[in-house]
C-alpha cells in the first residue's frame, strides 16, 4: 500500500510542478511579448516561443553553429535553418561563415538588436527580482537549492549541452 501512496504523491507533486512551471513561463512570455509590444525599434515584431528560445541560446553562446544551434534546441537543422532565416529577416540574428570551417555557418546576435535584447533580458531580470523581493531571502535560498538539484540531475542525464551549467547564488 505504501508504493501506491508512493506513486500518488509522486504524480500529484510531478503535475504541481508542470502546472506551476507552465505559470512561470506563461509569465515570461507575457513579460516579453509586452516588451515587444513597446519598443520603438525595430517596430512590433511577433516572436513565437521557439524564436524567442533561439535568441536565447544565441546570445548565451554565441557565435553558434547551425548544428549546434539545432542540438540545443532539439530540432533537425533544416528546421534551425528555417527559423534563422525567419530571425535573419527581423533583423535578430544574423548569419555569417565560420572562422574556424569555411563550411560552416555562424549564427550571432545581429548588433543592431543587441539593445533590444537587451532591453528584454533587462525586463525579465526585473520580474524575477520583484518575484525574490516578495517571496524573501528564505524562500528564495530554497527555490534556488532546489533549481541546483534540478540543473544537477539534468546535467547527469542529458550532458552540458542541455542544461547552461550556472552554479545558485549565495547568500
């Protein structure tokens, strides 16, 4: 009998965390998209939501390749491809040949949208540390501790790649 509470629980304390996860990022974007909405330049631009992830892991390790942009956000690389394009033509990313491979192509953050970015990034930061001012420094330290244990079991199980290996603040 204790196995199927076992079970229960897990799966109460599993879709709790979807759910909750699910608001989170429901927020995010809300935050973002509103952002987007007020920006002077470039006007109004619509980002779906695997635009706004590729911009992300662009700008958190960029230059990138087509395929390691592609393995990151777990699609094929004529999708990667595609979605550049898409990017290339709003004026957020931009393409440009390798360095170190002629063959290869690199993906970066074009410089005139730097600031835009920049100004998204600067307006998420903002939710979350009105989000730790009211939740408090002890809740936050755990909610932090917790995040370290995800990253950590992720990590184990899918590698660097999946996860950006950033360690929980101290106190």
């Amino acid at each position: 009998m204790a196995s199927v509470i076992d079970k229960e629980t897990t799966r109460a304390q599993a879709l709790y965390i979807i759910t909750t996860g699910r608001r989170i990022h429901e927020e995010i974007l809300n935050l973002q998209s509103r952002h987007l909405a007020n920006l002077a330049s470039p006007p109004h631009i619509e980002l779906s939501l695997a635009q706004f992830n590729a911009i992300g892991v662009v700008r958190s390790q960029e230059p990138l390749t087509m395929g390691d942009l592609a393995d990151r956000l777990g699609i094929s690389a004529p999708s990667a491809s595609a979605m550049v394009d898409r990017l290339t033509e709003k004026g957020l990313l931009q393409r440009e040949p390798s360095t170190e491979d002629r063959r290869k192509v690199v993906v970066r953050i074009a410089p005139d949208a730097k600031q835009d970015i920049d100004a998204i990034e600067a307006g998420l930061l903002a939710l979350f540390e009105d989000l730790v001012q009211k939740l408090g420094p002890k809740t936050t330290d755990q909610w932090c501790r917790v995040l370290a244990a995800v990253q950590k079991v992720l990590l184990s199980e899918t590698g660097p790649t999946a996860v950006s290996g950033n360690s929980p603040p101290g106190p």
